[in-house]
C-alpha cells in the first residue's frame, strides 16, 4: 500500500495529474484501452487511426462490439481535425499521441480544440511512447494512459491509467447493466481508495515506476523534455542533411520527438547488424516497413552521447 501510494504521488507530481484523478494499475498499454473502452462507452466511440497503435484501439472497440467508428489517415500522415464529422452520439473520442509504427505525432492544439468542440463526449488519449516527454492538458482529456516499457525504461508489464471524475460517473451508470470483473473502474476504485489493487499486482513494476519518477523528479520534467527536444533536433538536423537516409514523416507539424521513422536506401537489416556491433540497438520498421526502414527511440534514458554515438554510426 505504502508502495503504491509513493508511486501515484509521485505520478501525479511528475505528469501534472489532477489530485481528483483516479490513477489506475493495469497490465499493459493495449489493456489500457480495452478497459477505456468497456467501462465508459455503451455503444458509440469514435477513433483517429493513422497507423498501428491508433487501429488496434479502434479494433478493440469492435472486438468489445461497440460501434466503432473511425477517421482514417494514411501511415506517416496527420488528420483533417476540423472535417472529422465526429457523430453527435459518440461518447468516447480516442487519441493516439503519438504513432509508434510510424513517427507521427499529434499537435496537442488540435485535439485540445477537438475536445473543446465536443463538450459532453469523453477523450482518451494514448501516450504510450510520448510520456513523459508530452504534457496534457488534463481539463481536456477523460483518459490517459501509458505502459512502462517506453519512456520510463522499465521492462514491461505494468500499464498506467489517469482517470477523470468526470470518466468515473460515466462507468458508475454502464456498471449497473454491464458485467464488472475485476478491472472495472468500479473494482479499481473500491480498493484504490486504500492503495489497493483488485488482485495481487505487479509490485516490483510498481516500486520501480515509483524510483524512476522520483529520479526523474530529481533532474525536474522541465529538464528533460528540453533535453528530449535537444535530442530530437540532432536526430532530424542529421536526417534532414543525409543523402543515404530520409524522414518517414515528411511534415516537420507531424515528426514525433520521441520515435523516428527513418527510409533506409539499401534495406534495414544490415544497418541494424553493424549498429549492433558497435552496441547500438535500433528497431526495424513496423510491418509492412519492416525491411525499408529503422526506427529510433528518443526516450529519457537515452542520453545525448548516445544520440551522438548513434548518428556517428550512422554516418
Ligand atoms: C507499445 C504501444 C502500445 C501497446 O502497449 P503494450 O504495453 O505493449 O500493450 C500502445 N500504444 C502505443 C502508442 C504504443 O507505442
């Protein structure tokens, strides 16, 4: 109990979370969005899909036969916001900040203003692999959510969830006539309330999520999102000047500052075997880009030597 309430504390210090928001423990990022879905939309949610994180929430809206509805955008591309057409009976509007198949990232002023034009309808917001670099307006989003494997450099296995009261009052009136099992938001709440869990969590996750925030809070938020954007502007200056690599995502409004896409000429496995040598781990590309491209994380763990090290590798 001690051990989860330092670690919300410190959560909500960190991350700028509301006091009267609930913090809830679940397993992992995907899970996040299925208990999104099931404790606050009846039947209608509405999804900006660009990718393969933003899809897989949209078809967990549907695996869970709720009417999903979706604006589509190609890989590698933003959205139309304002031509959205958002159905007057959606209750839930999903976000995915940042795209991590594709190096997008959504302009946080656009959905503030998707928020602000659809007042009585909830917003999740998925930041995955934008926390904690990117900041939320929480008077603006119902739902936020995170896995620890990306930006707090944790292995995986714990999923972080911010909850509006406003998010809460939603699921207490579903609760009445839909089955609640033990992640419901009811259950999270009734043992919440004592920094207690519905089962037995992952403790360690919790206890280290808990020292990774209190070093972080250490070195202060405002130090290392300037140094993620530090970081990030090394990385776009050497790919923008590269003859042999190019951006994925060619609208700078749209380059993620936290995971770069990056078309390699001459096929992405042997750059990825070289780097290794030298001690380097870059991903491939997602999917269908898998063989074309690297992707680089650009996360608080990485420092700035690293990048360094990296794009001399690179070159
Ligand atoms: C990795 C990722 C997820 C999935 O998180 P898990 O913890 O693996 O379930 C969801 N959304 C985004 C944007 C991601 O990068």
């Amino acid at each position: 109990m001690k051990i989860m309430e330092d670690c919300i504390a410190g959560l909500k210090k960190l991350l700028g979370i509301p006091e009267e928001y609930a913090v809830f423990f679940l397993s992992s990022g995907t899970e996040c969005m299925e208990m999104a879905i099931e404790n606050t939309v009846e039947k209608n949610s509405y999804h900006f899909v660009n990718g393969a994180f933003s899809k897989r929430f949209f078809e967990t809206a549907a695996d869970l036969r709720r009417q999903a509805v979706k604006c589509e955008a190609p890989f590698g591309a933003g959205f139309d916001f304002a031509n959205a057409g958002i159905p007057a009976e959606t209750e839930l509007i999903c976000f995915t900040h940042n795209e991590t198949s594709t190096g997008v990232a959504l302009d946080p002023a656009d959905m503030e203003r998707v928020a602000l034009n659809n007042p009585g309808k909830l917003v999740a917001i998925d930041i995955v692999s934008s926390a904690p670099y990117m900041r939320i307006d929480y008077g603006k989003a119902d739902m936020v959510f995170f896995s620890v494997q990306k930006g707090f450099g944790l292995p995986a296995g714990l999923g972080v969830m911010a909850v509006s009261p406003r998010a809460i009052t939603k699921s207490n009136a579903l609760a009445e006539n839909s089955p609640q099992t033990y992640h419901s938001f009811k259950d999270l709440l009734k043992y919440g309330k004592q920094f207690q869990t519905p089962e037995t969590p992952n403790v360690l996750s919790i206890y280290l999520l808990g020292k990774v925030i209190r070093d972080m809070l250490k070195v202060g938020i405002e130090e290392i999102r300037g140094e993620t954007e530090q970081k990030a502007q090394m990385l776009y200056d050497f790919f923008r000047s590269s003859k042999k690599y190019s951006l994925f995502v060619t609208d700078p409004t749209l380059q993620s500052k936290t995971v770069l896409a990056i078309n390699t000429a001459g096929g992405s496995a042997g750059i990825r075997d070289a780097l290794q040598k030298k001690g380097l781990v870059v991903g491939p590309g997602y999917k269908e880009f898998k063989e074309k491209q690297i992707r680089i994380a650009n996360f608080p763990a990485h420092s700035k030597e690293q990048i360094l090290k990296l794009l001399q590798a690179l070159e």
